[in-house]
C-alpha cells in the first residue's frame, strides 16, 4: 500500500471508530434487543428469545400509527418543498446582496432549541391565541373550533421544524444553475415557466432529493410535535416508541418499533432514490 | 420576400447602467445574409448590443428591427433570433439530440427528430446523439451549440465569443467551419469578439466599437488599409504612427512635413481637417534600403534610419528603425530572397507608396487601442 493510500486510510479511522461505537453497536444491540423474550422486565433482566413474535404483535397493535406517521411526514415534506423550493429559489436568483443575511435567517431558527420551539408553536395556536381569534373572526373556524390537539397543529408543526432542511439543499443545488442555461432556454422558445420546467427544475433535483429525504426521515420517527402540539389521537409512531421504551419500559417492544421503522424508511428511501435517479444527473 | 425584408436594423440604439453609457447610440443595418462581426476590448459594448438584440437586455433607448418588425419590445422566445453562447450553456442534463431538438420541440415542430438528426450530420455530430455535453471536447460542444441554435431556422443568429474557449489550433479550423455554414444556409451572422484576426477572416463587415460607440465600419481590408481613428490603425494589426504638420493639401496630395522631410499622402486617406495629423504607415508596407539608393519616382523616402533590432521570424524579418527624433518604428519585410537581410546599426531609408500610408486627427490618442499580449490572453 502506497503512503498516499495508507494516509487516506488513517484519515478515515477516528469517524469509524465513532461510527462503529456509537451506530453500529447500538443499533446491533437494538436489534438483539427486539429479539428478546418480552416476559423479561427492566429490572429482572431479559432473556435472548429469539422472539420474532414481538414484530408480529408488534405491527398489529401499532399499524395505524405507522400509517398516521408517514401520512403526517410524507404531508409535512410536500409542504416543506412548496414553502422551501420558492424561498431557495428566490435566495438563490432574486436577493442579490442580501442573499448572505437570508440563508442566515434560514438557519436563525436553530440558534434556540427544537424544543423550545415547538413550545412556543403550542402557546401560538392556543385556544386564545391570536391565530385560533384571526381564524375564528374570519369564519374559518367555529367559535369553539381550536387549532392546537389537531392533525393540522401537529404537521404544521412538523412543516415549520423541517423546512430548513429543505431549504438548504435546494438552495444547494439551485444555487449551481448557470443562469446562462435559463437565458439559453429563453433564447430557445422556452417561457420563462417552461423554461424552468425543462431547465432549472431538473437540474435541482438532486437538492429535491437531498431535501426530502432530510426532512422525512427525521420527520416521520419525531414525537416530539405530536407530544406537544397533539393529543393522543395524533400520536406518531415516535411517541409509541418514546412510551414504550421509557414509561413502559417494555423494551422488546420499543426495539422492535425501531428496527420496523428504519426497516421501512429504508426501503422507502432506496425505491425513492432509484426512482428519482440521482446518478444519472450531472 | 426580397432579401432586404430580413435586414437586422439598430436604431439609436442605448444601453446605460447607472451612471456607466455601455452602448451609446448605435445605428446599424446589418444587411440579410452577410456576416456581421462586432470588434472590440472587452467592455466596448459589443457584448451588450448583442443581448439587445436577442432580448437578454432591455434597451435604455432606441430600437431593433428585423426588416419591418420591431422586436425591441419582444420577449428572447418570440425573437425569430438565436444565440450561440459564450462557453456555449449547453443543458447538461439533456443528450446532445435533445439539446438540439430543444427549440423545435417547444416551438412544435411536427418531424423534429429527422431535423435533429440532418443537423447533427451538418456539424458531423451525428455519432454522439445519445452523449451528454460532459462527454464531448470543446470543440464538439461548440458545434452542437451552433446546431442547437441553427436548428432553428433563426432570422439572424447571434455569436458571442464563440471560439473564446478553444485552443488555437481548434479555432483556426472553426472559423473556416463557420463560414462554409454561414455561406451554404445564408443566415445573417452577427459574431462578437476581441480577437481582430478572427473577425477579418470571417466577416464580410466589422464594426470596431469602442467605449460603447462605432469608432469604423466596413470591409476587412478597408478598416486595415484605411483606418480613419488611432484606435481601428492599432486595434487591427499594427501601425507605425508619426507626428506630422500638413504643409498643403489638393485633390492629388496631401503633403505633410516629418520631421524636417517632405512625405505625400492620397487624400481619400486623409482623416483630418486640422493642419497637424499622425501619419500612418504599417510595418509590412515599407521597405528599407541602405541610406541613399536610388528608389522609384512618387515613393515616399523617409531618410536618417538606423537599424536597432533585427528578428528572423521565417517568413519575414522584423526590424526596429530608430529614427533621428527619437522614435523606433517597426518594418516587416517579405523573406522573398531578393535582398540582403540588414545589419544591426546600418543607416537606412524607409521607402512606401502614398497610397499606403493614412493621416488621422493629433488630437487623439497615438496609443489608442495598442493590444498587450496579456489583452489577448
């Protein structure tokens, strides 16, 4: 091995070791974990069962809320790219010298914690808050209508935490397009929508892709808008696993959880990748 | 439809950003079919008339037409005109088949595949239809360019710069190419560059611009013989410049004095009404003879040179004279065999014919567009 190469390597090991310690044991030891004999308990100790039951019984009790996550986070990623693909577009091509101070504002967000946010999301739709007055005023909402402990809160909520991972790698890969390319649209019959719908749009695909894929995977496994922003009955999968790991204790099941939800995001990412074609592009 | 009725017409034509006149008041006729080349530094303008005419810019002031229909307003996709950019702005995404089909596909044009394909064979592509822009050379992205942009059928199709990013060698040989292609489909070509030699070879017009105004207008040879600023004399080619006084002036002479010594020059090549003038002459038009020779009748002799540097470059022979007041001009003389190469410190006469030699105004700028090697970098 040549010292370029062996150089290479070296570079390579501390990320590794960091990997290797703290994703690769864990999510090893998780799915151990999910094969536990679910007769155990926290403080007696758990036995290696071998229970691939525990996915059965698993899916059956929680299926619904698998379905709500990834209708609640494949919702809130169509809202992020609609709010997202405009507001990059627009930092990319439109702000000139202020293009530095919006990408700045994009990220201010992330300066308080997530937490903290999604709180002040809760005291914004409260039942007197002023959003429920505005909509109740306008007619869009029954007097006694509320906002919060809704399905609306809850991905709305999830639309505001997210979006900047939408925006930042549209605004990556938008920022990229030669404007020239735009220009030689025109110059070739192309309206300016048109124009974008040939040019500029395929060309920021693999920002879409980026985008979406970092805005519904972390998405569909959070609990925490629905804990906060919802009730019950907008819970996600996230909190299903939240409970079962941390006030039931009840680790086999949580593990299962976690290992049926990477199982699926991960089969859903790679059908979605291969669709959209990433390496195809340039 | 006579050929007159596709002329491509500039009428007080201004492009102001601020404070900065890019384009100052341009009135142009580019006839239908000629190739029309805009020369000049960067910064001239002549990129900017361009995006004009192809709607990329919005005049500050004037007008374009094509034959009878003003575009000046029209939108870069309902222009019946086309560009070939600079570095080309192929669609990196597309084939190279669907970048030339771009126009007629959104334009819907019924056979565009067969259209594409006889294009392709026209600029030689017809093997890389399935490639992507990434996997040609340059020169063959420069070809789809000008397919993408033929392909179209355009009233009049706009160059900027389109050999800028070729080696030498490769440009040479796209120059030839572009002309055949202009001459086989008579399309107007209105081709912008810095590189004066590229636009002598091709054009049938040049218009030298500078500071965002038309210093000349006209055929290659007229703007190289008969330059009329300092500017068009240095800008193409080189040209020895001289301070004179005019001594007298009628319709066979103009007679000027240098230095001390009576020179003639034809009066249809006299740009200056003013009684001092730079007399003009380029380096390739004098000859050099030891001091004294006997010459022909009517040539201009200018006496008391003294060769300060000599450089065989093969064909020709560079010499640097030093004159009696100070200044060196250049002479190129022809490697014919017929006279001895000169010495370094021989005293010799320099010897042209009036018709060769041009008088401009003294009141402009002798050093007026003189190109460093760097410019042309």
């Amino acid at each position: 091995m040549s010292t370029q190469r062996r150089r290479g390597w070296l570079l390579l090991v501390p990320g590794m070791l960091w990997l290797a310690l703290f994703f690769l044991f864990p999510t090893v030891q998780l799915f151990f974990t999910s094969l536990y004999d679910p007769d155990g308990s926290f403080i007696a100790g758990y036995e290696m069962g071998w229970e691939f039951g525990n996915y059965v019984s698993a899916i059956a009790d929680t299926w619904n809320l698998f379905a709500r996550s990834f209708l609640y986070a494949g919702i809130a990623t169509v809202l992020c790219l609609a709010l997202g693909y405009p507001l990059a577009y627009a930092i990319a091509f439109k702000s000139g010298r202020w293009k530095n101070v919006m990408l700045v504002l994009v990220i201010a967000p992330f300066f308080t914690s997530f937490l903290l946010r999604t709180l002040s999301w809760a005291a914004i739709l409260s039942d007197r808050g002023p959003v429920t007055g505005f909509f109740q005023t306008l007619g869009l909402l029954p007097d006694d209508g509320r906002l919060l402990a809704t399905p609306l809160a809850v991905i709305a909520g999830l639309t505001y935490n997210f979006l900047p991972f939408m925006t930042l790698p549209l605004y990556a890969s938008l920022e990229k397009v030669d404007f020239r390319l735009i220009e030689a649209a025109g110059d070739l019959y192309s309206s300016p929508f048109t124009g974008f719908r040939k040019v500029t749009f395929p060309l920021s695909v693999p920002g879409v892709v980026a985008g979406t894929l970092l805005t519904f995977i972390p998405a569909s496994g959070d609990y925490i808008n629905a804990e906060l922003l919802g009730t019950p009955q907008q819970y996600m999968i996230g909190n299903r696993i939240q409970a079962a790991f941390l006030t039931e204790q009840n680790y086999p099941l949580a593990a299962s959880l976690s290992v049926i939800l990477m199982a699926i995001v991960l089969v859903m990412v790679i059908g979605y990748v291969r669709r959209a074609g990433t390496e195809e592009l340039v | 439809m006579s050929p007159a009725d596709r002329d491509l017409r500039l009428d007080g034509l201004t492009k102001r950003f601020g404070e900065f006149v890019a384009v100052d008041d341009l009135t142009i006729t580019v006839p239908q079919g000629s190739f029309f080349a805009l020369l000049g530094p960067s910064g001239c303008g002549k990129t900017t008339t361009l995006r004009m005419v192809a709607g990329l810019e919005e005049p500050t002031g004037g007008q374009v037409f094509i034959g009878d229909d003003e575009i000046t307003a029209l939108r870069p996709y309902k222009r019946p005109v086309n560009t070939v950019f600079q570095s080309y702005a192929l669609f990196p995404h597309l084939t190279i088949a669907d970048n030339v089909g771009f126009g007629p596909r959104r334009r819907g044009v019924k056979d565009h595949p067969a259209k594409t394909r006889a294009m392709l064979e026209l600029v030689q592509l017809e093997h890389y239809a399935d490639r992507k822009p990434g996997q040609l050379s340059g020169g063959q992205q420069q070809r789809v360019a000008l397919a993408r942009a033929l392909i179209n059928e355009p009233g009049v199709l706009l160059l900027d710069e389109p050999l800028g990013a070729l080696d030498l060698k490769l440009r040479r040989q796209m120059q030839i190419e572009l002309k055949r292609i202009q001459t086989e489909i008579d399309v107007t070509f209105v081709h912008v560059t810095h590189d004066q030699e590229e636009a002598m070879t091709m054009a049938d017009t040049i218009a030298v611009m500078n500071h965002g105004l038309i210093e000349q207008m006209g055929p290659p040879a007229v703007l190289y013989e008969n330059p009329e600023t300092t500017f068009v004399a240095n800008f193409l080619g080189q040209s020895n410049l001289i301070l004179t006084d005019v001594i007298s002036s009628s319709a066979a002479a103009v007679v000027v004095d240098c230095h001390g010594q009576k020179l003639e020059i034809d009066p249809s090549r006299c740009h200056t009404d003013t009684g001092r003038g730079w007399l003009g002459v380029r380096p390739e038009k004098i000859s050099l003879r030891p001091t004294g020779e006997q010459i022909r009748d009517g040539a201009n002799r200018l006496t008391g040179g003294r060769v300060s540097d000599v450089s065989f470059v093969g064909v020709s022979t560079q010499y640097l004279v030093a004159m009696p007041w100070g200044q060196e001009l250049m002479v190129f003389e022809q490697n014919t065999g017929q006279q001895a190469q000169l010495r370094n410190g021989q005293e010799v006469d320099l010897i042209w014919s009036p018709e060769h030699a041009f008088l401009l105004d003294a009141s402009q700028d002798a050093k007026a567009g003189v190109t460093t090697p760097e410019d042309e970098a």
